[in-house]
C-alpha cells in the first residue's frame, strides 16, 4: 500500500500563487507515475497534471501555461506549482502515485480556495 500526506494548500487571491506538495511512502513497492486531480462541488474529479519517473508531464487543458508539476524520486515526492490561479481552480486537490506493480495510491486532499 502506498501512504500519500499532502500539504500547502490554503485561501489565497485570484492572481496568486500556492505550492501543493506531496510526500509518498511506499514500503518495498515502487512508484511510476505521480501526480494530482482535483474536484470542485458538484463536479467530477478532473486531472490536472501527471509526470512519469522518467520526468514526462501531462497537464490538463484548464491549468496549461498556469501550473507546473515536478517530483523528487529519491523522496518519492510530488509537487505542484499553481500561478496565476483563478476562482475556478478552487476545489480539493488529491495526489496519486502509481505502484509499478499495479493500483493507484489516493492522498486524502488539501483544499485550495481562490478568493476573487
């Protein structure tokens, strides 16, 4: 089983910026994938940005040019830079982390809120 902490999320002003972090343990197992999705209230949960061990980024269309995400493998760590956020961005936002072996790791969220 893979144990995912997330912290840095908060209240901050349209226009602003937050750094999501991400730490993982995963015992004797490893890691492929990292990353983060978000759900706002009543909408569906939604990527926002992927990357591979080996350092290849997927983003989602809301958050291009705005977010960028980046890990630390020796720490099996994850983060997500968020500039320029908008009120939209607002929702929890939950770290994943992919077991080589098979299955999906889930944070327990962070809430960032963007205040207009």
């Amino acid at each position: 089983q893979v144990q995912l902490v997330e912290s840095g999320g908060g209240l901050v002003q349209a226009g602003g910026s937050l750094r999501l972090s991400c730490a993982a343990s995963a015992g004797m197992f490893s890691l492929s994938t990292m990353g983060w999705y978000r759900q706002a209230p009543g909408k569906e949960r939604e990527l926002v940005a992927t990357i591979t061990i080996g350092g290849s980024t997927t983003y989602g269309d809301s958050v291009k040019g705005r977010f960028t995400i980046s890990r630390d493998n020796a720490e099996n760590t994850v983060y997500l830079q968020m500039n320029s956020l908008k009120p939209e961005d607002s929702a929890v936002y939950y770290c994943i982390a992919d077991v080589t072996s098979g299955g999906r790791g889930w944070g327990q969220g962070t809430q960032v809120t963007v205040s207009s």
